[in-house]
C-alpha cells in the first residue's frame, strides 16, 4: 500500500506536481486473496490500521483532495465490499477499480509524451497480482490489457499458463506493425531493477543486461539476496518474478530496451485529479 501526497504547481498556464511524502507499507494482500478469495483477519485489522494512518497523514499534510484505489487483491477477495465499508468508517473512500481502469489511470500519468512523439511503446506495469499493459504510438493510446500475472500470484503458483498464452498473444498482436517498439517499465520491482542494473543512474535497461541481472539474483538463496545483496525482505523474492514478467514481455513484444521513468499507479492517480479538479480554485502550492 502507497501513500502519495503531492503539491499543486500553477505556473502561467502549466498545471504540475511536485512529490511531497510516499509511504509505503507492504501488507501483501494477495498472499490470502490468490489462494483463499478472502483476506485473513490479521491482514483485514493491518489494512485498517494503515489506512488510519493514512488518513492522520492526509490531515496533518491539509490533503484538499484524494482517491484511494484498491487493484488486483481486493478484486478477487470476497470480503472486499465489508472491507470497504471497514475503511470508509475510518474516513477514506476505497473503490475497488478493474484491471482497465487501473491500466488508464496508470498510463494517466501521461509519461508516454515525454519520450518522443513519433515512437512506439509498450507501458509495462507489473503489480502483485497483475500487469497492466498499454500500447502508445504518437502519443495517442492504441490498445490496452490487463492479465493477472503479478509477482505475488506467482509466488503463490497461483499464475495459470493459458493466462501467460494469452498475454504472450496479445503483446505479439499488438506490438508486430511496429518496426522499432520501446518498453516503459512502472512499479516497485523495475525501479529496483534499473538501480541496480545502472548503478542507480537512470538509464534505460536493454533484454541482454536486464535477462544477466535475472540470471545473477536468482543464483542467490532468498536469504542471500537479503543478507549479502541488501534488498529489503520485501522485495527479496518479488523481483525474480518481476524479471520473469519483463523478460517474456520484452521477448514477445521485440522490445529493445525498456525506459524505467519510476511512476506508476500514484502518479497517475495525482494526475486523475488535476484532470477532474484543475482549472479551479486550488490554492498554489
């Protein structure tokens, strides 16, 4: 779970923001949403004690707006509507969003417009319990999915082959009347990816680099990539798969290499709500 919040900068004309405070807090919900379709008592009391938390931060912080999404976990989980009723009772209003509203709010952030107008893109964002994928060209969006493949779902073998088919199809169908296609690669485990296969410059990661950094963290035990290599418990066993997501995306989509602009879902939410609110009377910040 992420916590961004963001100020507000109007300047003659130009409606931007600007990264105040991220929070992030792994409660890994779909390690009893995947296997169980509901989420645990433990985890239910941890999700609304964060959320808590959250809504103390957003008003010390003088939060004037917010929207609060919940993605692949809460999708699947059939207590999800007495959750949601749980958290609205603590002050926040969660909607649970589907796979295509996830994927337009993320590709929302509108980095696609940044990178070059004429090219082709494949924007990959790869989450715990799924991966959202949408298709750019000349900064107009052509197509979008999403597949519920993400790192949590496979490390609870809870990943389905004719559901990795069906991604593999669409990326080829999708990406083939491009001669030359880019990946954007979003979410926690890329941004880590580029780091460490940049030394944390922020440069784009070609298949060979990205495919022998996969091969050298996966020659660690879990214990080793936390102990020797310092990645965070959390994040220790995620990234195999991650690397697995990327590598088979960017070999079905021809994908040269893949630019790690490092937002995602939070960012786009941000910028859902310049789109919805702005031009009004939000205060500079």
């Amino acid at each position: 779970m992420r916590l961004l919040i963001a100020d507000i900068i109007q300047n003659n004309g130009t409606i931007s923001f600007k990264k105040n405070t991220l929070v992030r807090v792994p409660l890994r919900l779909g390690d009893d949403a995947f296997i169980d379709r509901h989420i645990s008592e433990p985890k239910a009391t941890d999700l609304v004690k964060t959320m808590v938390a959250f809504r103390n931060l957003m008003d010390v912080y003088k939060v004037s707006e917010y929207m609060a999404c919940a993605t692949s976990a809460m999708r699947e989980a059939e207590n999800s509507k007495s959750l949601v009723k749980e958290v609205k009772e603590v002050g926040i209003d969660l909607q649970v969003i589907g796979g295509s509203e996830e994927a337009e709010i993320i590709y929302n952030s509108h980095i696609e417009q940044h990178l070059g107008s004429k090219k082709a893109y494949l924007y990959i964002d790869v989450g715990g319990g799924s991966t959202e994928l949408s298709v750019f060209a000349d900064t107009k969006l052509v197509a979008s999915a999403s597949f519920n493949i993400g790192t949590i779902r496979i490390l609870d073998n809870q990943d389905k082959e004719e559901t990795w088919e069906e991604m593999k199809t669409w990326v080829k169908n999708h990406t083939r009347m491009f001669k030359t296609i880019y990946g954007i690669g979003t979410g926690g485990n890329i941004n880590k990816l580029s780091r460490l296969a940049n030394d944390k410059e922020e440069k784009p990661i070609s298949y060979t680099k990205l495919k022998s950094l996969y091969e050298y963290l996966n020659s660690f035990s879990l214990k080793d990539r936390i102990n020797v290599l310092g990645l965070n418990n959390d994040r220790a066993d995620v990234i195999i798969p991650a690397c697995e997501i990327f590598l088979t995306l960017m070999k079905y989509g021809r994908l040269r290499q893949v630019i790690v602009p490092r937002v995602g879902l939070v960012d786009g939410i941000i910028q859902t709500l310049i789109d919805k609110t702005l031009p009004s009377a939000l205060p500079e910040s």
